[in-house]
C-alpha cells in the first residue's frame, strides 16, 4: 500500500551526514516500551479486586489465573521472536517495530475492554497473546540494525538497547501506579483507563523510534568516533564472523544450540534468585531485614540487572564474548556457591554485593547474546536467529521458576529449615552454570560449510 | 554531521533518557530503604 510505503526498508536508508548515535535511542524507545512487560505484576492486585473492591470477591480473578496473562505473554515473546525473525530482516526495522507498535498497543486496548466487561479471555487474548507478539517483533527488531550499525561495537550497541528493556519495567511500574491513582474514580481501581492511557503513551513514544531508525547504506562503513585500542582490536581479530549463516542452517549448526543452553541456564539460574529476593533476605536474615528493607534489595537486584546489561555487553567488546561468558558462568557459580555462606555469617553487605553481581551477569547473558551470535553467524540474519535462540528464555521463564520451587518445596517438606532450603537451591543453580561454562568451552569457530554468500541472502537494497 | 542531525541527536537522548533516569531514580529511592 502506497500510504504505509514509509515504512520500507529502502525510505529507512541513511542518508549522508545521519549520526548512528540516533540509532540507539530509536531502539531504546521500543525496547523501554515493551520492558513495561516485567512491571505487570503491578497489576496483579487491582485485577484481582475488579468486583470486589478493596478485596477479592468470589467472581473476581483469582491472583493465580491473573498469572498466566504474563506467562503467555512472555511465551508469545520466545513464539513470535522465533516466527517472525526472517520476516523482521527482509522487511527491515522500521515495518517490524511499527507492527510491534501496533500490537502492543493494540494488546493494551484489548486488554482495557476485557477488564471494563470482565472478561478474563479478552485479557488473555489482548495483554497475553496479542501484546507478547508486539514483544517478540520489538525486542528483536532493531538488533540487526545495531550490529549493522557498530560492527565495531557490537556489544555495546545492543547491550544499550537491551538494557532498555530492563529500564521499561523501571518506568512502568511507577507510571502505572499514578494512573491507576488518577483514574480510581473513572472505573474500580482505574485499571482500564490506565490500559487505555497507557497503550496510547506506549504508541506515541515507539512511534518516535519507528520515525527514527534508519539502516546504512551497503557501502557503509564506520568512521572511528577515536582510535581502537590495543585490547578492542585484538578482540575484533578473533570475534570477526568468517561469513554468513542463514537461520535456516544456523539451527542445524552444535553453536546454536551451545549457544541456547547457555542462555536457558543463565536465566534459569538469574530467575531463581528474582523470584526469591524478597523472602529470601528476609528469612537468611531474621529480625535485621524488615519487609521494606526487602523491597529495597529487590529494587537495588533490578538496577544491577540493568546497569548489567550494558557493562557487561560493552566489556565484551573488549575481551571477547567467550571470555564474557566464561565470567559469568564461573564467578557466577562461584558467587551462587558462596553467598549462602555469607547470610549464615550474618553479613547482610557481602550478601547483597554478591546477589548484585550475580544480577549484573543475568541482564549481561542477555545483553551479549546478540554480539556473540554475530561472531558466530555473521550479520545476515542475526536477528532472525536471535529470534530463534530467544525460546532459551521462554523455556527458562516457565522451567526456572518451576524448578526453584519445587526444589525448595522439597527440601521444606523433608525437614530442612527454611534459610537452608535456599543454599540448596543456590548450589544448584551453581551446578547449572558449570554445565553453561562447558557449552560455552565447546563453542568453536562456524564450519564454512554452513556459510552462504551475503548476495545470496540479503534483501533487496538500493545504495 | 549537520546542525539539523545534532538538534535530532540531543532530542532523541533527551526523550528515552528523562524517562529512564525517571524510573531509575524511583527505584533508586525505594532500595534505600535496605541501608535504613
């Protein structure tokens, strides 16, 4: 269609003269959008009292089916980043950031009707299903261009916009809380009004980086904003792609799969600590850390899970994915392994600088994953293949907390004290990670076979 | 880089970073509550 034709690849190339530093907010924009996703929860409590008011009344949604809106939308996350990756690289950025506009707001009107009628499928349907499609095609859609974009800084490009993601959830949940306080009387406890506003924000602020992402030329190449240094040129040396792998064969190859292990372990292992932050300080520390002070480690985990993903993510580019990687996943076990041990010493500061690091390395395992599988699998269709590996964390999101649980539930169940429950856990979660430090030992070089000619592949651009 | 591309520079980080330094500083708050 004529009308929409702005949307095209060919109108989102850079003319002379275009900054790349525009590039990074434009991708912050959808990502700080679609990062609302993890302040749901904020939501947990006002949908469960919709009938009810200030409590549950027996037609009200139970807290337990108010769950499941957040575990389908991260599912559909891993499902439509895994779908629609190649179609996200042949139409370019632009298109796929405003199709995620679309529905993720979109999912918010749904949403907002299903709360006014309650009608616990339209929530379902709109937040849910709807709303985690717009969260696969944005998370993934701007990755590509980045790389693209910072072939010398990799890390650091994508790890600025994925650390938006962690920042959306920041923003949300105050945002949220004020709606819902403006509109408490318009409706029972605001809560539609608030979908409703905030799927109109949510629009208008992606539309800024639908309108401003742009992809270079194909004869582009970086001019040097200062010269590498001697550590950033020795790590573009050995990082440098040999070639292109579509997504196609890049799942046939060991490193994809090498690759998604180590992201479900890392998740896996991060969301049991995440899940339980608060109960945990407060039972390894009883009668020291009240319920706010709890609070305040739960927040302080977050900005380290922020400030993570791009510390981590622009380091590598300095010492290389692997060597990032193997950091992670040794001072991790290291750090899962020991922290119990300081709570049992009654050190309240060793045990939340420990859980602070171990939280940088959780949104840093994210943040790399994109650097890393360019190394592996060329620029091509690295986000498509970014949408691929991206069913680690779906997997991680429903097997992680499950497992945590379970394996507390256990111990609890067989007489072991309740702070004791969670060292166990935590030595686990250890061993998970020794199990991602051998992948990622075993990560070699992509056999050329694998590799296809750019030309081949790459979708129709005119210089 | 042109004047027109500068201007565009400094709004778009201006725009994505008030409200992130925004939810930062909310959460910032709320962790002290740990060191009280």
């Amino acid at each position: 269609m004529q009308l929409f034709s702005f949307l095209d690849r060919e109108h989102t190339i850079a003319k002379p003269g275009f900054s790349r530093w525009l590039v990074p907010p434009a991708a912050l924009a959808i990502h700080l959008s679609i990062g609302q996703a993890y302040a749901f929860s904020v939501f947990n409590l006002p949908l469960s009292r919709l009938i009810g008011g200030n409590e549950s009344a027996p037609n009200d949604w139970k807290l337990s089916t108010i769950g499941w809106v957040f575990s389908v939308a991260i599912v559909f996350l891993g499902l439509s980043a895994a779908t629609f990756g190649r179609w996200v690289e042949r139409v370019g950025p632009r298109k796929a950031m405003f199709a995620s506009a679309l529905c993720f707001s979109g999912g918010f009107f749904v949403a907002a009707v299903g709360v006014a009628t309650h009608q616990f499928a339209l929530l379902l349907l709109g937040y849910g299903a709807l709303g985690g499609i717009g969260l696969g095609l944005g998370y993934i859609s701007p990755v590509s261009t980045l790389i693209k974009w910072f072939p010398d800084r990799p890390g650091m490009a994508t790890g600025m916009a994925i650390m938006g993601f962690g920042g959306g959830a920041m923003i949300a949940s105050p945002l949220a809380t004020l709606l819902m306080a403006r509109f408490e009387h318009v409706s029972p406890h605001g809560v539609a009004p608030t979908f409703i506003a905030m799927g109109a924000l949510y629009f208008a602020f992606m539309m800024f980086g639908v309108f401003t992402v742009r992809v270079p030329r194909d004869e582009w190449h970086p001019v040097a904003d200062r010269e590498p240094t001697a550590a950033q040129r020795r790590a573009e040396s050995r990082e440098q792609p040999l070639g292109n792998v579509t997504a196609a064969q890049a799942i046939k190859t060991p490193q994809f799969w090498l690759l998604w292990v180590m992201l479900c372990v890392n998740v896996t292992a991060g969301i049991g600590v995440l899940g339980q932050a608060s109960p945990m300080i407060q039972e390894m520390f009883p009668g020291v850390i009240t319920a706010a002070a709890a609070a305040g480690f739960v927040g302080l985990l977050s900005l380290a899970n922020m400030a993570g993903r791009f510390f981590w993510s622009s380091l590598s580019d300095y010492i290389g994915r692997k060597a990032t990687y193997a950091t992670f996943f040794l001072l991790g076990a290291a750090l899962y392994a020991l922290v119990p041990s300081t709570g049992h010493a009654g050190s309240v500061a060793l045990f939340v600088i420990g859980y602070v690091i171990i939280m940088s390395m959780y949104g840093g395992g994210f943040a790399t994953i994109p650097a890393y599988l360019r190394d592996m699998f060329g620029t091509i269709q690295v986000g498509a293949i970014h949408g691929r590996l991206l069913t680690a964390w779906s997997t991680a999101g429903v097997l992680g907390p499950v497992l945590v649980n379970y394996i507390r539930e256990y111990q609890i169940n067989h007489g072991v004290a309740k702070a004791d429950a969670y060292t166990v856990t935590m030595y686990i979660m250890a061993g998970l990670l020794l199990v991602g430090f051998v992948c990622n030992l075993r990560v070699k070089r992509v056999d050329e076979r694998h590799m296809v000619e750019s030309r081949d592949i790459a979708p129709p651009v005119p210089a | 880089m042109t004047l027109r591309y500068r201007v565009q520079l400094i709004f778009a980080w201006t725009l994505v970073g008030v409200p992130l330094a925004w939810g930062v500083w909310q959460v910032f708050k709320k962790s002290l509550d740990l060191f009280r």
